[in-house]
C-alpha cells in the first residue's frame, strides 16, 4: 500500500497551535505510518504526542473529550477525511491518501459493468482523488457516469460506513454503482443504502467482485433478527459514548415506543457493543444499540438480536401492526453528531 498522511497540514497546525501536547487518533492500517509521523513532529518541533489505543473506524470515532482528560491542546484525526477540516473544540481532521492506480481496474470493471450503460462512482477518504481519472476513462469507454454531490458533512462521491447521503440521491439515475477500493464494508453499506447493484473495484489485485450476494445476506440477517426480536419481552437499549455516536434522544424515543407497546426496558451505555458486553445481561432478551450500525448488521457473532436504528424502526413497525418496507434503503443509517462540527 501507498499511503500517505498528509504531513504538511499537520505541521501547518503545529506551527499555528504551538501546543505542548498533542492526541492523535488513527484506524489500524494507519498505525505505522502515524507512529512514525508523531516521530518527526517530536524531532521537528519538540512536540510531544500520545496515540490513542481505542478503535478508530470512522468520523464518529473522534476524541474531542479525551483531549481535556489528558490535559492535551488539540487532537490529530487521522485518515477520515471529510468536508469539514475541523471536529468539536480540539479536532482536526487530517487527510490520508492512497496513491495506489485504478486505470487497470478500470478495464477489468468495464466488462461487468457493461450491462449498465449509467454508471454511479463512489468511494471513501483514500481515493477521492480517483474520482475523476476513473470518471473520465469510464465515459471514454461510452458509459454514462455520475458522481453525487456533497454536503455540510460529505465530500462528492463519498461515502461512510453509515452514510450514503451523496450516493443516494442518483440512485434513479444511474442503473449501478462502482465503489473504488477494495472495501467489502463500504461496497456492502452502498448496496444495502441504494438497492442497486454494486461492483468493488479493488486496484491492488485488478479484482472487480459483484456485491449483490454478501449484500442480500446481510439484508436477510438485518431482516431476520427484526422478527426475532419482535418475539422478545426484555430489550436493552444502547446509547454509545463514542463522540459521534451519542444518539440519548433517538435511544429515548426507541426505549419509549418499546415500553408503550408492552415491552420492559433497561438502558445500557457503553463505548463498544461486543457479545462479551453484552453476555451478562442474560435476563435481556433482545437488544438495540444506537451506536454504530454496522455493529448490528455486519455482526455475525450476537446470540441475540442485536438491532440497529433502521432495524429498530422496523421493529416499531411491526409491533405496531404496520409494514417496515425496505428500512435499509435510506441516505443515513445513523444521524452523526454533527452539533460537534465546526467548519
């Protein structure tokens, strides 16, 4: 891989902060290469840094709070890049990019994309700048290819694990999606949000995979711990304490029509929804998380119902006598804490 953080932003802010000490988080395929840029600000500045050990899988994973618990004077968030450059009172965000080449991809894509003749491009922080070249070689092939638009919080053409704002919006308009890099995660979530065929374009091993069927199995499981947990008299509803995940209001609402439907509740909060959690809680018999989403639909190893917010609703439907539709099929699997975002 050829990944590189960008180096130069980071040193603009130590120059213009001058901060003593500094919180720097990263996703696990970035640990090396942050090590070693904590490193040089250390030689190149004086600057000392502390790297968090906590996961790190998306936007909502920031640690705008922690920088007041260790006494630091702002936070490095490293490689989720976005449309914003700055997070709550401390955060900045700092791009990583890949510099991995999708022109040979490309060709390989062209043959099974060649039953749809409109064509939506996505991908997520590392390849944003491969939008174009791919858009341009694909249209010189005689696709038609659009690539949705950003907003307060997305970049055009890019996509989160829970977020899908910029895709969704064309999905009447094109007839399949391409989502570069080699992201089963990311290409899953497109799927299941657009309900269009999905390709995962993976540059390193010129390898283009149909998502179709690792996307209905998903949806199947999604759909089928929704009737389980209809089932369920004891629910446990999750707030989680991560930074962009503290959903208290929409875990209100959730634990509320639960219990006005017959349903006994206990609120749970908790940093990491994992079966090992959630194991003692045996008199529970179902539960809801509001955290991240991918826990519940991509989380193969609960032995119980574990739902996510669209599951949630979807239940709520169907306790109340009324059909849940498609509740994938939606721009946002969660509403992100974007009150934390400041420019």
């Amino acid at each position: 891989m050829t990944v590189r953080i960008d180096e130069a932003r980071v040193f603009q802010i130590i120059e213009a902060k001058k901060p003593k000490l500094v919180f720097v988080n990263a996703p696990g395929g970035l640990l090396r290469q942050t090590k070693d840029l904590m490193e040089r600000v250390k030689a190149k500045y004086g600057v000392d840094s502390i790297l968090s050990g906590d996961s790190c899988f998306g936007i909502c994973d920031t640690v705008d709070d922690d920088v007041e618990k260790l006494q630091a004077d702002l936070a490095l968030h490293i490689g989720h890049n976005a449309a914003v450059s700055e997070v709550g009172d401390y955060t900045y965000l700092v791009d990583a990019v890949d510099d991995v080449d999708f022109g040979e991809v490309t060709d390989t894509a062209a043959k099974a994309l060649a039953p749809y003749k409109r064509v939506g491009l996505a991908t997520f922080s590392q390849h944003l700048h491969q939008l174009g070249p791919v858009k341009e070689k694909l249209e010189s092939m005689g696709f038609q290819v659009k690539v949705g638009s950003g907003n307060n919080l997305m970049l055009g053409g890019q996509v989160f694990g829970c977020d899908f704002s910029s895709s969704f919006p064309i999905r009447d308009e094109v007839d399949a999606f391409a989502l570069l890099g080699e992201s089963e995660f990311h290409a899953v979530g497109l799927a299941l949000a657009t309900g269009k065929p999905t390709f995962m374009l993976d540059p390193y091993m010129n390898e283009v995979t149909d998502m179709r069927q690792a996307a209905e199995e998903r949806r199947k499981r999604a759909v089928l711990s929704v009737y389980k947990a209809r089932d369920a008299r004891v629910f446990g509803v999750i707030t989680g304490l991560k930074e962009g995940q503290k959903m208290s209001g929409r875990s209100r609402w959730i634990a509320k029509r639960l219990e006005m439907n017959g349903r006994k509740v206990v609120r749970l909060a908790m940093r990491d929804v994992t079966p090992e959690r959630l194991a003692p809680h045996r008199e529970i018999e179902a539960f809801v998380q509001t955290a991240c989403p991918r826990i519940s639909i991509d989380g193969f190893t609960f032995d119980r119902p574990v739902l996510s917010i669209p599951q949630a609703d979807a239940l709520v439907a169907l306790i109340e006598g009324r059909e849940p539709g498609e509740f994938l099929e939606r721009q946002k699997w969660i509403e992100l804490t974007v009150g934390l975002i400041k420019k």
